[in-house]
C-alpha cells in the first residue's frame, strides 16, 4: 500500500518551488542583468531562450531541432529578433526542462500557487520519491500528448514552456484522493469573496473550463495539456489505487483512511 506522510514537511513541493523561481530569476524574463536591460533585448532574449530550453512539438515528434525553414515561418517577437536555429538541442530533454521555464511573472506566480496549494497533499499521501516521478511524468505526459495533437500548423513549431501539465496532473491527482475535501475559491459576487467549496466541485469546473477553451483559444495557452495532465494524473492515481490495493478516497488531508 501506498504511504500515508502525516507528519513529513512537503520537501519535493517546496523544492520544485525554489526550483521553478530560482530558473524564472535567472532568466531573460526573471532580473538577471545577462540579457541586457532594455525591454526589447530582453523580450528578444526571451523568444531564443525558450526556443532553446521550450519543447516544441514539431522537435519531439521529429527528435531533431527546427530547420531554417521551418523557423521561416514564425512570427518574430520583433521584427529584428528572428527565431534562431538551436543546434545541438536534445527535444526529449527539452520535454523536461520546459516544465522550468515560464513566460512571465503571472504565469510563474498562478502556476506555484496551485502546486503551493494543492501538491502538499497529494506528497503527503504518495510520499516524496512516488510524488517527484508522478509530477514530471504527467508533465512528460501532457507535453508529450500536446505535441502529438498539434502535429501540424504553426502551434507545432512554438515551444511550449511551464509546469501547468504537470500541476494539472497534481490537481487530478488530488481529485482522486481528496474528492471531499473543501477548497477555498474566490467567488466574484461584487468583490471577490472566499467561499469553500468540495474539491470535486472546484476542480470539476477548472477541468471543463480548460476543456471548453482548448476549442475556443488561440495561440497563447496550451488548454489541451492541461486537459491531459489532469486526466492523466487522475486515471494514474485511479488505476495505481486499484493496483495496489491503495484505500478509498479520504475526506481532507492529513485525516487516516
């Protein structure tokens, strides 16, 4: 049976944290004075990095970098910044490291502060190396599904960077194991207020809006892998469970089964 950590500090959540805001400082888009200390050289600094460190569909399906090509025809974040050939680039490494790399402050900050919230439990409950290989194997899974449904088209040649796969694995992942729990949710009733609700509620919705908009959104956010991540990380836990005779869902975390 899978363990139950009580009493354990969260080690690899936090860890993953560090490691997350660590990686985004020293980046083009984090405050390392490397790239320079114009907006333009950095936004231009930006598009080569995660060319270079992003996992683009096109790369993993092909296992080999974008030719000229290929880069001919995408958009430059500056008419002066042409996407750069990455030569020596390993794709299936990329699938890793993109889970480090992110595009912005807000996507960092929105992304650790659903693992902030949602990881510890599910830690607590797998244990700290089960937990570890469960969060980078359903990013894996989610990047690698996303590639798989962009085959084609101009999204096939943008690097995907971010670790919303693998926390869309942990939040299904908590579904699974904490359907019953109560969530706090900001509700904007006039203002925002915190009320709580189950987390097969809370989660349920996330899920289908992800769904919903991975039909109806452009460019720009990568639904569909977070529509995968989460039901990957959900059937994994599932079938696991049933596997090794893992108990029943439990009501909150912390409580015994």
């Amino acid at each position: 049976m899978l363990p139950t950590r009580a009493q354990s500090a969260p080690l690899v959540c936090h860890l993953l944290i560090a490691v997350n805001c660590l990686v985004f400082l020293a980046g083009p888009s984090g405050v390392n004075p490397a790239y320079g200390t114009q907006p333009a050289a950095r936004a231009c600094a930006a598009q080569r990095y995660q060319q270079r460190w992003g996992a683009v569909p096109a790369e993993l399906l092909s296992d080999r970098p974008l030719t000229s090509a290929q880069l001919a025809g995408l958009a430059p974040v500056l008419p002066d910044c042409p996407p750069q050939r990455t030569p020596g680039k390993l794709p299936a490494v990329s699938a890793v490291s993109a889970l480090f790399v992110h595009g912005g402050w807000l996507h960092l900050l929105g992304n650790m502060l659903f693992l902030f919230v949602f990881g510890p439990a599910v830690e607590q409950r797998l244990g700290r190396s089960r937990f570890l290989v469960f969060y980078l194997a359903a990013g894996l899974l989610a990047t690698y599904g996303y590639a798989l449904t962009t085959h084609s088209g101009p999204q096939a040649l943008r690097p995907l960077v971010g670790a919303s796969g693998a926390i869309a694995g942990v939040l299904g992942g908590y579904l699974r194991l904490y359907p019953k729990a109560r969530v706090t949710a900001l509700v904007p009733v006039l203002l925002f207020l915190p009320l709580r609700f189950p987390a097969w509620l809370v989660l349920g919705l996330w899920f289908a809006t992800q769904w919903w908009s991975a039909d109806q959104a452009g460019p720009g956010v990568a639904y569909l892998a977070h529509v995968i991540g989460f039901t990957g990380g959900f059937l994994a836990l599932w079938a696991l469970g049933r596997r090794a005779g893992y108990p029943e869902p439990i009501r909150r975390p912390g409580a015994t089964p």
